[in-house]
C-alpha cells in the first residue's frame, strides 16, 4: 500500500440516505449499514471507489495529519 493512503481517511457525511451505492463497491466491505453508513478506517484500504460510486457526493476524502 502507498504510504500517502495511509495518512487520508474516507468519511460519510450525516446527510447519506442508505442507499448502498458505496457499500456495493467496497472491497473490503468496511462500510456499515445505518443512517448514515459508516466506514470502518481500520479496514479500509483507501482506495475511493466509494467516492466516485456516491451519486450524492457525500463521501469526502480527510487527512490524518
């Protein structure tokens, strides 16, 4: 894994409305179900297919630093 995907997280903004988009695509399936879905930072993998699935754009790209 690249060290600078380390150092970002993917968040999923409190408006999301479940509609599962993003947890379809997650290899890793770290994406909880709820209102709103949850990413789970410990397995994630970081590699955005949940940001360009949401059709919303609720998904947004953090550093850690």
């Amino acid at each position: 894994m690249k060290k600078e995907n380390q150092q970002i997280s993917y968040v999923i903004d409190k408006a999301c409305i479940a509609c599962g988009a993003c947890k379809v695509v997650c290899p890793k399936h770290c994406i909880s179900k709820g209102l709103p879905h949850v990413i789970n930072q410990e397995q994630c993998i970081r590699c955005g297919k949940c940001v360009t699935r949401c059709w919303r754009n609720l998904i947004k790209r953090q550093s850690l630093e």
